[in-house]
C-alpha cells in the first residue's frame, strides 16, 4: 500500500463532495460548505493550503432525509448516528471512500474506513442566548464523557513503546464498556434534537462542542443557499456565510501564525488499497 499526499487526500474527498452535492441539488436538499472549507472557499477559492479535510452543513430535516436516501455507486455513509450497526462514537455522518482508500489511527470506529468528509447536522436552540448558553455547557459535559470512550477504538501502533502500549491497555479496560457507550451516544444526539429546527428561530451546530457558544445562528443566516468557486467547481454556501466565519474565527481573511498550519487529523494516515492509485 502507498501512503496518500496531502493532495492526494485533497483530491479524494474533493471527489466525495462533488458526489454529495451533485445528489444533493437533484434531491433538492440544502447544504453548505463549512468551517475551514468555508474559509477556504471564500479566501483561496479552493482548500487552504495546509488543509485536507471538507466539512459541510445539512439543516436536521436536510440531514435526515440524505441519511436515508444518499446512494453512490463509489462512496458510503459509513455512520449513520442512531441507526448506525458498526460500533461508532459521533454525533454526525462521514460519506467515505471505502473502496480505493484506507484510514489507519483511527479512533471514532470499529469499522475499516478510508478518506472521508464530514456532515454536520443543524439543530434548532433556545431563543434566548442565555438559555442556549446553558443547554450548550450542560451538552459539552456529556459530549467530553464520550470523547473518552473513543479510547476503544484506539489501536495498538507498533510505533508505541512498550510502557505506551501498557498504558493504552489500562484505559481500554476501564472504558471498554461499548453498551454504556451507545447509551450515552443515543442520548446525547437525542439532547441535541430537542428543540426543532422547523419552529425554532435559531440554530447551532451541536454535534462537535469545540468552539464554544459561538455558534448561534438566526434562520436568517441559511434561509437559501448560494454557489460558491471551490477548487474549480461551484459548491453551495449559506447567505449568512460571513456571519457565521466571523462569529466562529473573528478576522478570517487573516492567515493564522505558521506554526498553526497543520492539517486538522494530521495523527491520520491514509492509504491507497491493493491496485489502487
């Protein structure tokens, strides 16, 4: 097997969104680019340079809908949250190349998997920012327990030292109870649901808890969609595309110090399979 360049990596999940959005404008169903591939689209017309991951945005009724009729004849959605069968600690869906290319340090999955991209479900918040910014710590406490339980799925690299190897062993034992696990991953994407993206007025992204209350978004800001250039292709983005870069990441056109400009899974490492590349 070879191992995968950053373009390489690039390219593939480049392909993945091009299959996801071609079906998802002949579905009919709203999307937008996200996070650094937002900022990649409106600062570099393309990934940002040390980038190469894609995420997007899908409103939960959106988001549904694609989980129960995506088809492709070249890529999968390998989680499916609560209808998931593979054992998987995420609150959000991965569409993967499972076919030509492989993942390896991965600790989010019991299944084999390769390069993938990202969609993260919207859900409709509390009105006042205050109430969502209680629903919103009360949420990460939950969301950290589960992180810890991913622990599971962390293998044992022969690149890890022996005391290394013990040390991973230990946290194996003591977190490896996989049906306390589910419950707790059922539970908190049913939390993140409570209120309804149709009758609410706001919406956050509660999948993933990095950023902080930041995220909190009037129904305004993604009421239609618009396209957008992407490495030469055109891709949706919301209306309220600035509001919600500068909300998230303050001065986004302003490139981040160098010792930053890392890929964000750089730990990853993907491979092309047998007679691949």
């Amino acid at each position: 097997m070879y191992e995968l360049s950053s373009r390489e990596i690039q390219l593939c999940c480049l392909d993945i969104l091009n299959d996801v959005h071609e079906f998802c404008i002949q579905n009919n169903i709203k999307y937008s680019l996200a996070y650094g591939t937002l900022i990649g689209a409106v600062r570099h017309r393309g990934f940002i340079p040390w980038d190469n991951d894609i995420d997007i945005y899908m409103p939960r009724p959106e988001y549904e809908r694609f989980l129960k009729t995506y088809n492709s004849k070249k890529y999968e959605i390998v989680f499916f949250g609560q209808e998931s069968k593979q054992k998987c600690l995420l609150a959000y869906a991965r569409v993967c190349d499972v076919k030509r290319t492989l993942a390896k340090n991965c600790n989010w999955s019991s299944q084999t998997t390769g390069v993938w991209i990202d969609i993260f479900p919207l859900d409709g918040v509390p009105e006042e920012k205050s109430d969502f910014e209680k629903k919103y710590y009360k949420l990460k406490k939950k969301w950290k327990k589960i992180q810890k339980k991913r622990i599971q799925f962390e293998c044992f690299s022969n690149a890890n030292g022996f005391f290394k190897k013990i040390k991973l062993l230990l946290k194996k034992i003591l977190l490896m109870n996989g049906a306390l696990g589910d419950r707790m991953q059922k539970d908190y994407i049913k939390d993140i649901q409570r209120y309804s993206f149709e009758k609410s007025k706001f919406w956050s992204q509660l999948a993933v808890m990095d950023n902080g209350p930041v995220e909190y978004f009037p129904m305004d800001d993604f009421s239609v969609t618009l396209l957008m250039d992407f490495e030469k292709i055109k891709f949706c983005v919301m209306n309220g595309y600035e509001n919600n870069l500068k909300a998230i990441y303050g001065d986004y056109m302003k490139f981040p110090p160098k010792e930053e400009r890392i890929p964000h899974q750089s730990y990853i490492k993907f491979y092309w399979r047998k007679n691949e590349k």
